[in-house]
C-alpha cells in the first residue's frame, strides 16, 4: 500500500503543470528532452538576460542575439547540467556575460542610438527629460568600464546579486569581485564628476 502510495504522489506530481514548478525540476526534465519544460525556463528567464545584454552591449540586436544564444545553448547543453552545483539563472547569467564581453572585444560593435528610449509616463515632461539625460550618463559611464568591472557593476547594481553569485557568474572569487566593484565605483565617480548631487536627488524619489 505505501508502494502504491508513493507511486501515486510520483505521478500527480508528474502531472503538475510545468509553470508551477522550480527551475530544478524542469532542468532535470529538460534533461529528458521535455520540450515543454524547455519553454517555461525560457519564458521565465529569456527577459532577464536579454535585459543584462542589453545594459552589457548598449545595442538591441546584439543583445537580442545574445539572450536567444543563450537560451538555446541551455538546450543543447541540458545533458551536462549537474543538480545542485549551480542555480539556473547564476549559469545564464555567466553565459550571457562571457558573450557580451567576446561581443564588445569586435570592432564597430556598440551603437548607442539602438538603445531605446524609457516608456514616459510622468506628467511633468521637463523634470522627466531631466531624469533621462542623467541617467543616460550613468549609463553611458558603465559602457567605459572594462568588460569586467562594467559586468560585475551591472549584476550588482541592476541584477542585485550578492558578492558570492556575482563571483560564480564570473567564475573568479569574491575578493575578486569586491575589488572590481570598488575599481568599477572609482571609474564612475570620476566619469560622473559633478553629477553626484543629480544622482542623489533622483535616487530620492525613487
């Protein structure tokens, strides 16, 4: 009876619809070719990594690109995927990165006026435009740190990762990755010389 028991919960379990499950679960489906398993990472992390490509790479295809790469090399590495030794989105996120940054190491590749203007929906038209200008230097200032410093600023500032995911994301330490944000900050700092009380003020009425 215990058997029996047992077998049931195994195949209402089976039964549950794949957007309810944890990414675990449907790794170790997708390792079994479940396509369907396949579709609900993708829907539920395909948005993440083509926003960190985009902030990477400052150009909408190239980012676009990188996020699909990204997705389908999910796919055909599932057989290699090990439970447990890394958190989905910390080895996508990796492989985005690494992307990004052979992407940005070709000539002729960033194109600033590919990246999108933020949808507007304050009321007050001049202090919107203001907000944008400023955060258009902050981000034109992340895309002049090195390839390194630029990704583990992003993933710490955008992505909010600890220390530790950003450390295996780029497959270095996490003393490491304290001293590229503490680089990373300096090279802001004297990017954004001047700017400093602009900065304060909007992240005030964030």
């Amino acid at each position: 009876m215990a058997m029996m028991n047992q077998s049931t919960s195994l195949r209402s379990g089976d039964a549950l619809p794949p957007e309810t499950l944890d990414d675990e679960t449907l790794l170790a489906r997708m390792k079994q070719d479940d396509g369907e398993a396949y579709r609900v990472l993708v829907e539920r992390h395909v948005d993440r990594a083509y926003a960190l490509a985009l902030r990477m790479l400052r150009n909408v295809a190239d980012a676009e690109d990188v996020a699909q790469d990204s997705m389908v090399k999910a796919w055909t590495h599932r057989q290699s995927w090990e439970p447990g030794r890394a958190r989905f989105s910390t080895w996508l996120y990796r492989v985005v990165v690494n992307r990004c940054i052979d992407l940005r190491r070709l000539p002729n590749n960033a194109n600033i006026d590919d990246v999108p203007e933020p949808a507007e929906h304050r009321p007050d038209t001049v202090d919107s435009l203001h907000r944008r200008e400023v955060y258009g230097r902050l981000e034109q200032a992340i895309g002049k740190l090195p390839d390194q410093q630029r990704a583990a600023v992003t993933l710490a500032y955008f992505e909010e990762m600890g220390n530790g995911e950003i450390a295996q994301v780029l497959g270095t330490t996490v003393s490491a990755v304290e001293s590229l944000l503490k680089r990373g900050r300096q090279g802001l700092r004297h990017s954004l010389r001047g700017s400093e009380a602009e900065f304060r003020h909007l992240l005030a009425q964030e």
